[in-house]
C-alpha cells in the first residue's frame, strides 16, 4: 500500500472520507463502531481501482497489518541505502538502447529521466479516463443512465457526460469530477444544478 496517495471511502452512495490510507481507514473504522450496515468500499484516487482490507480486530491491529513495521537493522541484513523504482522499457526504448551499447548505464539513467519529464497531457487524460471508468463500474453500475454516461466518458463527451450523471448522488459526482479534472480539455468542474 502507498501511503502517500489518495483513498476514498463510500458506504453505499454516500463518501465517508477522502486522504491519506490512515486517515480513511480511521474513518472507515469509525463509521463500522457507531453501527454503519452499509458496506464500505475504499478507492484508490489515482487508478480508480477498489482497494480490499482484513478489518478484524481493533483499528491498531488492522493499521499494524497494512503499514507493517520495518525490519530493524542487525547482523545478516546490510543496509546499502539504495532507493529504486521500477523501470519499464518499450520496444523502441530497447530498439534504441541497443544502438549504444557502450554507454547502457548512462543511457537508461537519462531515458529514464526523459520518460519521468515527457508524462504528455494525453497520457494525463487517458489515465484519469481510465480511473474514472474503474471507479464507476466499481460502484455505479447500478445507477440511472450508467450506460449512456460510460460511453460518454470514453468517447471524452463531457455535455453528454454530465448530462447522465446529472442525477446521480452528489458525492459520486464530485468524486468523478475530481477524478477527471485532468481528463477534461477545460480546466472547469461540471455544473450539475
């Protein structure tokens, strides 16, 4: 789990909070001890995916089971201070690559930092898109025109967009429109009255 991105919780139709993972699994906690039958799902803002917690036990428990403490330091495991992220090469990354051999380390090093600076508005879009679909199948599936709304979304038609969810419940609506803030051509947020 990535405790710097951001979660939101929904219980039924209705958002119980948006934050940090402690700070929602606090409050989704919270809304289960003062009597909440609905179920609760958890979101992850920036892919749109639903995110599944063992919620036994006392809130502690369940936080010691998503942030497991770290391993201390002793004999048999070194501490060599090396971060590392995951690269992923394309076929013409590779395509390249192999027409400089000699330099390779370098060579990914800065492909590394031009894909890192070249994230295209484009990219942006179809990624907001694409968590905003997740999202809504996740949780909307049931709802008045969810069909008409997904094509439109899809097809990036945000008059017809808006049109369809004019009628779904506030909290789903603001939660897409600030999910697709990056996916509109206008930096606008839909009016729904």
């Amino acid at each position: 789990m990535d405790a710097n991105h951001s979660y939101t919780a929904f219980a039924g139709f209705a958002r119980i909070a948006t934050g940090d993972l402690r700070t929602v699994l606090s409050r989704v906690w919270e809304s289960r001890g003062s009597g909440g039958r609905e179920p609760v799902l958890v979101f992850d803002d920036q892919t749109g995916e639903q995110v599944d917690f063992d919620l036994r036990g006392t809130l502690e428990e369940v936080l010691a089971r998503v942030f497991p403490p770290t391993p201390r330091k002793g004999p048999g495991r070194p501490s060599l201070g090396v971060a590392c992220k995951e690269v992923c090469l394309l076929p013409r990354h590779w395509a390249w690559l192999e027409r400089q051999p000699k330099r390779a380390s370098g060579t990914i090093r800065r492909l590394v930092e031009a894909a890192q600076k070249s994230d295209s508005r484009g990219e942006q879009q179809r990624r907001a898109i694409e968590a905003a679909g997740r999202f809504m199948w996740s949780l909307t599936g049931n709802l008045e025109g969810f069909e008409e709304a997904s094509r439109a979304l899809y097809a990036g038609n945000w008059a017809a967009f808006d049109r369809c969810v004019a009628s779904w419940p506030e909290d789903i609506r603001e939660h897409l429109a600030a999910m697709l803030q990056p996916g509109r051509h206008t930096g606008e947020r839909p009016d729904y009255s």
